[in-house]
C-alpha cells in the first residue's frame, strides 16, 4: 500500500507501526452547526481510507473527536467560542448546541454509509488531561502568559512547522491575525482565561486561572490517551496542514520528543463556482439536507466523491450532482439484472479483476480509476453475469454505495397492465399506442425496458 505523505511530502509505503494493526485519528466536526458538504467530503475520503486497509485485512482501531469546546471564530487565537456564540444565538445552552449539532453529524454520517469510528470522545471529557499536557509544555519552557492566556512559544522548537510545504515564507497577518503580546505571529494558545466580568458556559479551574483549552491542544490530548504516540495515521483536511496540525505536532514534539504520527493524509476542497471552497465562513454552505429536500439520495454524492481524487479539488454543480444521480440509478439498474443470476463463477476471471482493482486502491486510493474498472466489468460480455454481480459486491466493500442492499420494489397492478396492453400493441405492430403507453408509464415513475425475454419495469428511483 501506498499512501501521499504531507509530512514527507511523497509516495510512500505503508507500515504500519505493529504488524496487521493500524491506529487511526481523524479531526471530527466542530458542533457548532451542521457538516457541509464540504466537510463531509473529507469525511468521506477517511472512511475509503478505513475501507481499503480494512480490504487489505488491517484492524483499524479509528478514533475521532467531537470538539465542543475551544474552537474560536479567528484561527488567531481571537474572537468567540463558535459553540457559544452559537448558543447566544439560538438562545440555548451551549451544551445543548453542542448535543443537537453532534446528533445532526452522526445522522448525516449513517446516511452517507461512512462507518463509525472505533472510538467517539469529545473535547469537554478530556479536560484534565489537556491541563497536564500544557503543565509538561510548561516544565520543559515552551509556554509564557499574556493577558488573554497562556500560549506555546514556537520560537523554541527548531522544527515548527515541518508539515508546511518548502520554502514556505510567513507573512504577518497572511497566516494570523496580531495578537497583543504574543512574541511570535505563529505561536498559538493552549489554555485561554475567561474574559473578566464573563461568565462562559464551559469554563473550568485551572493552575493558571479560569478558562479553556485551546483547539490545538485538545487533538494532541485526545489522539494519544487512545493511540499512544506516535500512531499510524492522521487526517483530515488541507485547511488543517499550516496550523492545527502544525499545531498539534509542535505540541507532540516539544512535550514527548516524538512526532505525533508517522503519515498524515489530508483531503482537497470542493470548489464552487468563482473557485472559492466550500466553507461557513465563505458563507457559501450547502449541508446534505438541502439535497435531500430536492430529491438527491445521499448516496449520489457519495458517488460524486468518489469520481475525483481525494487529493485533487471537487468542483461541485447541480449539473455534476445530476449526473451522479442518474449514474448511481444506472448502476442500480444494472445490479438488479445481475442479482439473480446463478452461473458458475471463474475463480480465475474474478482473481484478474480483484487484483486490478487492490493495485488502483493501494495507490493512493485511485478510487475514480477503481470506479471507471467496476463499470468496465458491468459491461465486459466475455464473463458471466454472475461473476459481474460478485465482483461489484467485492468492489463496493470500498465504495460504499449499498449495492448488496438494492431492491426491486413491488411494480403495482396497474403499471403492469399497461405494460401488457404495451406489449401486445407491439406485437401488433401498433406503434404509435405502444409509445403514448410508455409515456403514460414513464410519467407514473417507471420505465420499461425491452429484453429478448420480454419486457422489464424498473421505477425511476430504486431503494435500498
């Protein structure tokens, strides 16, 4: 296996740091409101990540954070608590935004059909162990105290900022905003105080005062207490690479002498139109809901992913939506004609296709090149239907479009009938009434199909 290593910056092979094992951390959502599609991108790369090593028979113990806590408006260190604001707004408490928001995750996560991670754990249950880490920073002379917190002195570690790309150069206020005492533009908080006269709703005593961690620590905190450092691997978006996972090997590094982890992947925007990504403070979000009100299936967008690689951006249109949609029904279509078949399946024909298909995903995940392989075996007419039907099933253990859960739904009475009057038009030649009848049939939701076997009924959208 072969994975893109920001930290090294190329294709290496993958060894995991104990045999057949593989320890895995992936930045969750801040639940200050919904995942956008966006979002769920990077989300769904991880889970095809998670499903090509679990092919190639690797144990993934996956863990990822729920932050409810700490995430500011400004990736300065500056502005709100995005949780509280947001409670502010909706006039809840902010453990209710917290709660409401996580649930609306976990929900958008099951209906995309990205498998949960081994382990959920949430920044507010850790806060005890974040304080100690920032003692140990402390002890060993990274940190100093200004007005608004305490903060990591990047100054004092010769490799800050190893995951940037080379020959990076920082502008004043390119990367961050001015904080007032700060000693380096680059350096971040790790505990902030609660602002005088304030009363936030998630605060708690520490050895330097009232107040709460910082975003950078929390990950640091929460991928070690359940992997150890350094583990196999951590993702998450490219937004992520110059500073929070910056950030976070800083943290790592200074505390314990040792990287974080050993490879960090790291997945592209979706574009939208002007170029601009995806994103809340872009003001440009579509979340999966606004799909499904407009009759989308969750599962096409899935599929519109996986026709890009995770390294390369998506750009995302209704027109490229659309034709997702009707990509995925053929598919369906095409899986259903193949269900029932019961030919012998060639050991060695299947075995020619598989490897084909291991190679392209275990090249960095080549995901729309192993899509573009599965429709070739749909239509190779040198193997068996059967053998078509095991290999897409074997295929979609990757892609995750449930296709061994697609159903032919009861074709009702009515629709049948007139696919025989239909077909008996058609044996009389009498075109003309077998076409108004199709039309009649298409506009009830259902297509017929003419087979050498007579004809077939598939509804314009197929459940599973």
């Amino acid at each position: 296996m072969k994975f893109y290593n920001t930290l090294s910056r190329k294709i290496e092979n993958f060894k995991p740091i104990k045999d057949k094992k593989v320890g895995m951390y992936t930045c969750g959502p801040t639940v200050y409101y919904y995942a956008h599609l966006g979002n769920l991108r990077t989300y769904i790369f991880e889970d095809i990540l998670k499903r090509v090593l679990e092919y190639n028979n690797y144990k993934v113990k996956h863990i990822m954070n729920i932050t409810d806590v700490g995430h500011l408006t400004s990736d300065a260190d500056t502005g709100e608590d995005k949780i509280e604001k947001q409670a502010k707004k909706q006039k809840k408490s902010a453990y209710q935004i917290a709660e409401f928001y996580t649930k609306a995750f976990k929900k958008d996560l099951e209906r995309l059909n990205i498998k949960k991670p081994t382990v959920w754990v949430k920044a507010t249950r850790t806060i005890k162990e974040q304080i100690k880490l920032i003692q140990l920073l402390e002890k060993k002379g990274f940190t100093y105290r200004i007005s608004d917190g305490i903060y990591f002195d990047t100054s004092r570690l010769k490799t800050y900022g190893r995951l940037w790309p080379k020959k990076m150069k920082l502008k004043e206020g390119a990367r961050v905003e001015k904080v007032k005492d700060k000693k380096n533009p680059t350096d971040f908080a790790l505990w902030k105080f609660s602002p005088k006269g304030v009363k936030r709703q998630m605060e708690w005593n520490s050895p330097w005062g009232k107040g709460f961690p910082g975003w950078h620590t929390e990950c640091v905190v929460m991928s070690i207490k359940y992997l150890g450092i350094p583990f196999d691997i951590h993702c998450g978006g490219v937004d992520h690479i110059l500073i929070h996972h910056t950030n976070e090997i800083a943290q790592a590094e200074a505390a314990y002498g040792k990287i974080l982890a050993n490879y960090w992947l790291h997945g592209e925007f979706l574009i939208l139109k002007k170029k601009k990504r995806m994103g809340k403070s872009e003001g440009n979000v579509v979340i999966l809901d606004d799909l499904i009100k407009n009759g989308i299936n969750p599962l096409a967008y899935r599929y519109l992913c996986l026709t890009s690689h995770y390294r390369s951006p998506l750009f995302f249109s209704s027109k490229a939506l659309s034709a997702s949609q009707n990509a995925l029904k053929k598919l369906y279509e095409k899986i259903l004609k193949l269900k029932h078949q019961t030919s012998n399946i060639k050991h060695q024909t299947f075995v020619k296709y598989q490897k084909k298909f291991l190679k392209l995903i275990n090249t960095d995940l080549n995901i729309p090149k192993a899509l573009a392989l599965m429709w070739k075996v749909i239509e190779d007419k040198k193997i068996s239907d059967s053998e078509k039907y095991a290999l897409v099933l074997d295929f979609d253990k990757i892609f995750g479009l449930k296709l061994n859960k697609v159903k032919k739904p009861k074709i009702p009475l009515e629709i049948k009938k007139m696919v025989l009057l239909r077909e008996k038009y058609r044996k009389q030649k009498q075109w003309e009434k077998a076409d108004k009848l199709r039309k009649k049939i298409e506009e009830k939701g259902y297509k017929v199909e003419d087979t050498q076997k007579g004809p077939e009924i598939f509804p314009q959208s197929i459940s599973v």
